[in-house]
C-alpha cells in the first residue's frame, strides 16, 4: 500500500517535472537521463528535486516568519524609541501576549470591590504599561507594536482618518472568513456599502422597527414574570436573558417575518463566535489557518448552515419583492430596497452589492448589534441596582411619561434620566474597550513619525476613565454630568467615544440607543431589581461570556400587596441597598428627605410613621455616614449623661436627626441653618449634629412641588435625588397623566416596600402631630447593619473597570476564572471585534455626505443624542451625519439644571469626613459586627467582607 503510493507519487512528481521540462524545451535531457541510468536514477533525481523544492520554499517561509517576528519588530521599535517614545522591550515571538494573559488572569481571580474603578481589573497589563512608561507608550501584541494613543483629540485625527492611511488592522483570516461586511472593508467597497447601508438606520426607518422591539421586550417581561411567579422575588442571571433578547431583537428586526430562522442563525452566530475566540485565542502562527481541526471544521459547518438559510431568506424576500408584496420595514428590506436604488442610480448591474455581500451584512448585524447592546443594557441593570436612588428616578420618569402604556418613539426620545444614565452607563462601561488602527505608509500622528505597520490602540475606556477629562469622580457613577449633554459633560468634548468616531462611526449607535431605552424602559415599568447576595462584581474583557450576573427580580405589582413577614427581608434590602451607596448619594436622599421636613414636618412625619422601614433606612443612613450614633451607644451615652431618654426616638426623633442633613457637601454653616440646628439640638440634646448648611437647591424644588400640590404623596421625595424634580415637571407637563405614585401598581421599587402613602389630610395631620407611640423605636433597627458602611471613609462606590469591544458582565459567587481575558479584542488577527479593519477610503469619499451616519430627524429631544451633540459639537470629521442629531445639551423638558446648591458627586464635590467615632460608639459597632450572620456578610461588598471576617478572626 505504501510502496504504491511511494511509485504514485512518484510518478505524479516525474510527470510534473518533465511537463516543466518540456515547458521549457529541456525534455530531451530527462528523456536521456531516464533511458541512461534507469528508473532508479529518475526516481533519485525527482526526490532530489523535490526535496530542494521543498527545501527552497522552506526556506523562503522561514525568512518571511524571521522578518516578521524578529527584524521588523526590532526595526519598529528601534524608530519609536528614536522618537522618544519609551515602551516594554520586544520579546520574540510572542511580545507580551503572556504578560497580558498572566496579569489578566491575575486581576480576574479576586472579586473586587463593588466600586466602577475598573480599568486596572479589565487592561490590567496596558494600565501597568501606562503607569510605568507614560501615555504614549508602547507594548507589543506578538510582534506588532501597539502605541496606545490617550490624548482625545489625537484619538480624533486617527479615527477621522482623512486620508485613509489609518487603517483598520487586517484580521486573521480565520476570523475574515467568518466576519466580514462593512466593518471589514476599506476604500471604495467600505464607500458603496456604508452608502448602501445607511438608509437602513435612518431614524425613520427605526421607527418603523419600534413595534419590533416593543413585541421582544415584551416577550421578555412575560418570561420574567413566569419566572418570578408567586414569589416574592426571583434571582436571574440576566445576562444570557439579556443576550438573547437582543438578539431576538436583531432576528426580528433584520428578517421580519423570517424571524424563526432568524433566531437560528443567531444561535449558529453565538456557537460561532464562541469557536473563533477559542480558535484564535493563541498566539497568531502563520500557515496554522490551513490546518484542519475539529473546531475549525465546526465553525465552516456552521457557516455553511447560516449561509443557506440567508440564501434562502433573501430569495423569498426577492420573490416577494417582484410580488409587490414585500414588507420593507426590516433591515434586510431595507437594504434591498436601498441596493436596488442604488443599482438603479449607476444602471449598472454590477453597481450594487452581491447576495453574498448582503449575507455578509446580515451576519454582521448580529456579531456588531448583538452583544453590544445587551452587554449595555446588561451592565444598566447592575449599576441601577447598585445605585437604587437612580432606578428609583429612572422608573418615575419612565412611569411619568408611558404609566403602563408600551413605550412609543417620542416618548423614549423625552427620557432625560434614562438617557443621561445610558451614556454614563456607556462611559464607565464601554462595551468595546479600545478600538485600533494601523499606519499603512509613515504617517506623522503629534510629534511622532509612525512607520507603516505600527499599531495605534485608542482605549475608550481609560478616556472615559481618565480624571483629566472627566473631574475627580471620574470613576463614579454620576448620569447628572450627561444633564446638559455630551459635550459639556467632559472638558474635552471627544473624551466620550462609545461608538468610536469619525466616518467609521458605528451605524447602529441609534438603533442600539433604541433599542436599549425601550428595553430598560419596560423592565423599569414591571419590574424592580437589585444585587442577588451571590453576585461577584468581575468585569473582563470578553465578547462572550457566559458568566452569570444574577440580580433579584421583583415584580412591581406584587411588592404593593407584600405580607408584613416579608419586610424583614424589604428591610434587609434597603440595608444592602444603603451599603453600595457612596456617601454623596447617602446625603443626597438624606438631604431630599429634610427638605421635605423643612417644607412640612408634619407631612414627613406623617410619612415616616407610615414608613418604618424607610424611616429605619434613613436612619441606617445617617448611621453610615456617622451622623448618629448606633442605638446602643446612644443609650449607653444617655444613660452615661443621666439625661432623660426620649420616650420615643422613632420617627419624630428622625426627623429632627434628618434637619441635620447638610444640605451642600463641603460648604459651611450659614446662619439660618445653625438656627434650626441648634433648636434641634435644644430639643434632642444627645442628637449628634452636622454643622452644615441647611438650604438648599433640592429643597427648594421639593418646596416648590408641595406648594403647587400640597396633596402630593410625598414619599418618592425620600430617596433618589432629583426624582421630585422629574416627578413635578412631568407632572406639570401631563396634569391629566395618573400619577404613578398615587397607585400601588405604579409605584417604584423602593417606595413599594412601603405601605402606599395617601394625600395628606388636614385631620391626619393634626393626628401626627403627637409623636406616634406605634413609631418603632431606634432599637428596632435592625442589627445587622452593615457596620462597614458605618466607616464613612471607606469607598463604598469607587471608581473602576472595564471593558474591551464587547463587555461581559462577571460572575456570580467567587467563581474559578476560566476565561481567557480579551479573546476578541486582544487579537490582532480578529476583524472587527473591535475595529480591526484596514480602512483607505479616499479623502473624497470620505468628505461625502452619504458618509454621514444615519442617525437624521432624531428631533430635539434628549433620546437620541449621542450623534446629535456629536455631531453639533464635534463637528462633520469626528460624527458625521451632525445635521440629523439634536442637542444633547438641550435643556429637556420634564428635568431643571441641576440646582447650584443640590448636593452632586461631581468634580470636586467629594462629601465632608463625617466626625470621627467615639469609643462608645465603636465598641457598639464592633459588638453589631460580632453579631452579623453569615447571610448578612454575604450581603457586603467582596472588600468589606473580607475586613468584618477579619474582623471577627481579630476579636475572637
Ligand atoms: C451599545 C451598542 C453598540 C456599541 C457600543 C457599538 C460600538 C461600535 C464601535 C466602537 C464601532 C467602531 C469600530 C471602529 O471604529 O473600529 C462600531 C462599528 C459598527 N457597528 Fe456598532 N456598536 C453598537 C451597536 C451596533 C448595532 C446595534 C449595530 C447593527 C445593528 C452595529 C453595527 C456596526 C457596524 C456595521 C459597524 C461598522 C461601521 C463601519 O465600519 O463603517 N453596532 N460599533
């Protein structure tokens, strides 16, 4: 068997050789040879050749690989060294490609705290690299130097890429055979299909898809409240949900009425994605394409599969089409339509794109539009939860503008909150984390010559981190910046990017905005969420995660008719609530609550005897910040002072505490307010007080609501900041519109763990004048507080994290990392993930307007602004298609300006040290950490968890 194939291949090698002969007139002599010196001698002489053949091309690979991985990278880097810049030292073959898997690994082993301070923990190896060697410096991924780029406005001349010479990274080509389209394509081909694809994101076309997104979502809410059935609340990994979501979205809006193939694909897409990152998670080695592995065959089986059923989606639509009967209003239709137009306008049947191109398109939809949005909204829903004033404010606008309607296009182009909360959203967590892009000839780019064949990394995420751009709360979670758009928001205009920038802007930034605000809007309407116990806050850079983010799901209807059993567990809620927020969101509630007091005490003390639970989380609160003491060092102090104890300290004893809320962060006591301190003080003695100002702009805006309706349920002015302000405007705007608040149904998460609140009556508050003998007393409070949160220096809401093209959430309980941080992104051979085309349109055809993304007639509203303020204040180069977006710093209807003297976590407006603890009082708290359960450690942080374990090692 083998000598046959030896004398086969032999034979076949003979063949070739003297058909190259005689090629070349040299037969004869091979003829002689053979006849000469036999079979043997031609048999030698065929090896002979083919081994110097082989021997040859060995060679000349060897060569190649040798330039490749070792003089052009010793060539680059000796030019950007020449130049100044500093960076880690080439390493053959594989630059730092470990480093950054070892330090990725590293960060990911440990939860971190539950702070948004990510960026070490998510590009721990490129953070490092910044820190040691400066901004622009250099790293290499394998034998490619990547300059990363931090200054915005540089970030603007790459991405803007006027002369094309900036160009996308060419992918591996594993990953170019699977992902193509227009993410992929540069010069003229990017040219026609952008032009070709645009109409299709068209705000009017969107709109058109709105009924599309609206029947998912609402698909989503009535899996979700099957799920929590008659529970009180359901824990859910919302990220797989939230996956398939979008790219139930994605199947819906594409293909329309082919929408069960649709979802199909999407599945074939995701298996996809999944084997390409563990394909090409390894080091780049050329030729490795070309061997056949079982994943490699898998990925081309799967694509064999997706394609067919495109073939067959886009021949029924154009049958359809002929028909006259075709619906235009997906993505696919409206290609069509637009590649007809365009076929139409160059009479050239060449002129359009291919059916193969459009499959092309419609796979793209997916891999671009999927786990983008869901990683958005995915993260939306863990900060909302982590920040529950701004779910709270969130849903009351949300509930203001559609009560219990479907959400319809202007209505979600009206949403201020949920916007300015998006784009922070988008800030912090940029679901792609950098985007890249290479010198194709010697471009100067600042003070440096590139040559061709330099990496230039764009992290998005550490300018949206960085503290130059963003102010000292930089890595807080602080939508109010957004109040008066994108371009106000930063001192440089171009430090917000999500979407990258410049001609290559992405082009379903409006879709996805859409898309997200409906989403968020409808799980806002039915249901309120928090942190499950078990979450682990584990951001990484990954565009497919499997990782479970699980949060408590309650549905908003139910939590109304809660059993007086469950308030124990509403209580604990409010308590891990309490514990994430950061202390200027503590005295923002704090503050919205003594407003309320100053405006009307009887009111608030109606409501605070109405509310135990929420007066006990006030109290919880000003506990935190160390306002108050704990309850047992309050009684040990009284008794200690022999002072009379208060009959009653409950709510009555809350409010005044509460009249000590300063009113500004950092500001001094003005006379008026050391006047109500001090009869505070007189009437409470042992009440421990701030000596801050008291007046203040949230107090004036809440006073202005009760004036124009005293009878207004005042309880949604208790927690999140700014919600009376929304809360009032809308009301203003829509007098007729229920209010939300006045029925049970419609109430938001945290005042729903209350007994609904009824207009206050002139009898009621002649009753509630007297101190309520059924107030709980301090002591009821529960023991278990988070006595960390009692330290008021420690970081309960830091800065942080991460994200790369697409961002996944983390994992759930300490979990073993298994995740190969920055598959997608890291590669170098990856097309897009995140940007890693070449790109060379032409300067001409960049300046055309069809460049522009088609985001038009998005209208003066807040809704879609990122391309509107983009465009306004950047300009046509950085977001094109300006003219067709509004002001995003356009005053909103339905939200004031921040007041001057409302207490922000802006720049700056870091909270004052709360007075130290006294003995007393430590001694109480260390006794309250002894005492916590093990369920309630677990409710804290990952940090403050460790400190009360080691803690309680300590005082064992
Ligand atoms: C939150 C959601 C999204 C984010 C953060 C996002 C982010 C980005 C970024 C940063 C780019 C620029 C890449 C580069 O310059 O190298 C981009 C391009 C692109 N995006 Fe998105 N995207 C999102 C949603 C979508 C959706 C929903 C779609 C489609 C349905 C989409 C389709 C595209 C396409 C086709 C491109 C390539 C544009 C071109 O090269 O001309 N994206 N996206």
């Amino acid at each position: 068997m083998k000598a046959s194939s030896k004398s086969k291949a032999l034979q076949r090698i003979r063949d070739e050789i003297e058909e190259e002969l005689h090629s070349r007139g040299a037969a004869p002599d091979f003829a002689f040879y053979s006849m000469a010196m036999g079979e043997s001698v031609s048999e030698d002489m065929a090896w002979s050749l083919a081994w110097g053949v082989g021997g040859l091309l060995l060679l000349a690979w060897a060569l190649r690989t040798l330039n490749w991985a070792w003089w052009t990278p010793r060539r680059l880097e000796r030019a950007l060294r020449a130049q100044g810049l500093n960076g880690t030292p080439y390493r053959f073959p594989n630059g730092d490609f470990k480093e950054n898997i070892r330090l990725a690994k590293e960060a990911s082993s440990t939860p971190m705290p539950l702070t948004h301070d990510i960026v070490p923990r998510v590009l721990p190896f490129l953070r490092r690299a910044i820190d040691e060697y400066g901004k622009i410096c250099f790293t290499w991924f394998g034998p490619v130097p990547r300059v990363t780029i931090m200054d915005p406005e540089l970030v603007r001349e790459v991405l803007s890429n006027k002369f094309g010479h900036f160009g996308k990274p060419k992918g591996s080509p594993l990953g170019r055979l699977f992902l193509r389209g227009l993410v992929s394509y540069e010069g003229e081909k990017w040219v026609k299909h952008r032009r070709i694809m645009n109409p299709a994101f068209h705000v009017e076309k969107l709109k058109r898809m709105l009924p599309a997104f609206c029947a998912c979502c609402s698909d989503l809410m009535s899996r979700w409240e099957n799920l929590v059935g008659s529970e009180a609340c359901y824990e859910l990994d919302v990220w797989p949900e939230l996956q398939s979501f979008t790219g139930d979205v994605i199947s819906r809006t594409a293909f329309g009425g082919s929408c069960e193939e649709g979802r199909r694909i999407f599945q074939l897409q995701a298996e996809q994605a999944e084997l390409l990152i563990q394909t090409i998670q390894n080091l780049y080695i050329p030729g490795y394409r070309f061997l056949p592995t079982p994943k490699k065959n898998r990925l081309k089986a799967a694509d064999r599969e997706i394609r067919a059923l495109l073939r067959g989606i886009i021949k029924k639509r154009e049958q359809a089409m002929k028909l006259g009967k075709a619906s235009n209003d997906d993505l696919l239709g409206l290609l069509m339509e637009s590649n007809l137009e365009y076929y139409q306008e160059h009479g050239n049947k060449n002129a359009g794109i291919t059916p193969e191109d459009v499959i092309d398109e419609c796979k793209l939809f997916y891999f671009a539009g999927q786990e983008t949005t869901s990683v958005l909204l995915t993260w939306t829903m863990i900060v909302l939860s982590m920040h529950p004033s701004w779910q709270v404010r969130a849903r009351q606008e949300v509930l203001q503008v559609f009560g219990e309607r479907k959400p319809d296009f202007d209505g979600l182009s009206r949403l201020k909150n949920v916007t300015m909360i998006l784009y922070e959203v988008l800030r912090l967590y940029p679901p792609a984390v950098f985007l890249q892009r290479q010198t194709y000839k010697t471009m100067k780019l600042g003070d440096v010559i590139y040559p061709p064949g330099v990496t230039l990394l764009m992290p998005i995420i550490f300018i949206h981190h960085d503290l130059n751009y963003w102010g000292k709360d930089a890595n807080e979670f602080n939508p109010e910046r957004f109040a008066e758009g994108i371009s106000k928001a930063s001192k440089d205009h171009v430090a917000f990017f999500p979407f990258g920038g410049g001609p290559r802007i992405c082009i379903g930034q409006n879709f996805a905005l859409l898309e997200a605000k409906m989403g968020l809007s409808m799980i806002l309407q039915r249901f309120s969420f928090e942190l499950s116990p078990s979450y682990a806050h584990s951001p990484h850079t990954r565009s497919v995660c499997g990782r479970s983010i699980e949060l408590k799901l309650e549905e908003r209807r139910r939590m109304a008719a809660q059993q007086p059993q469950q308030q124990q567990q509403v209580a604990n809620s409010f308590t891990s609530q309490f514990a994430v927020m950061s202390k200027a969101q503590l005295y923002d509630i704090l503050s919205q609550m003594k407003a309320l007091i100053e405006q009307n005490q009887q009111e608030a003390r109606q409501i605070l005897i109405d509310n135990p639970l929420l007066t006990r989380a006030l109290f919880q609160a000003q506990i935190m910040l160390g306002m108050v003491q704990s309850p047992k060092v309050m009684s040990n102090t009284q008794q200690a002072l022999q002072q009379p104890q208060p009959a009653q300290v409950g709510q009555p004893q809350i409010v005044h505490s509460l009249q000590t809320v300063p009113a500004k962060v950092g500001e001094q006591s003005e006379p008026g307010s050391s006047q109500s301190l001090l009869s505070a003080r007189q009437q409470h003695p042992t009440q421990p007080s701030i000596s801050l100002p008291l007046a203040s702009g949230s107090s004036q805006s809440l006073l202005s609501a009760r004036q124009q309706r005293p009878t207004q349920p005042s309880i949604s002015l208790s927690l999140a900041s700014g919600s009376s302000q929304s809360l009032l405007s809308a009301r203003q705007q829509h007098p007729t519109q229920p209010s939300p608040l006045s029925e049970p149904q419609t109430k938001g998460f945290l005042n729903l763990q209350v007994p609904s609140v009824t207009p206050i009556q002139s009898s009621q508050i002649q009753n509630i004048s007297q101190p309520n003998p059924a107030a709980p007393h301090y002591s009821n409070l529960p023991s278990h507080l988070p006595m960390i949160s009692v330290h008021p220096q420690q970081t309960l809401q830091n800065p942080g994290l991460f994200n790369q093209l697409l961002q996944p959430p983390f994992p759930l309980q300490p979990r073993q990392v298994t995740m190969q941080p920055f598959a997608i992104q890291f590669h170098p051979q990856m097309p897009h993930s995140l940007g890693l085309q070449p790109s060379s349109a032409s300067q001409q055809l960049l300046s055309q307007p069809l460049f522009h993304v088609g985001s038009s007639h998005m209208g003066t509203d807040y809704g879609t602004q990122v391309s509107t303020s983009m465009q306004k204040d950047r300009g046509a180069p950085w977001v094109l298609g300006s003219s067709e977006i509004t002001t995003v710093g356009t005053q909103l209807p339905g939200l004031p300006p921040m007041i001057s003297g409302q207490i922000a976590t802006g720049a700056g407006g870091q909270p004052p040290r709360p007075p130290p603890l006294t003995p007393e009082m430590e001694k109480a708290l260390l006794q309250q950490v002894m005492g916590l359960t093990p369920e309630q450690i677990n409710l804290l942080p990952p940090e403050q968890r460790n400190q009360v374990l080691q803690l309680r090692e300590m005082l064992k």
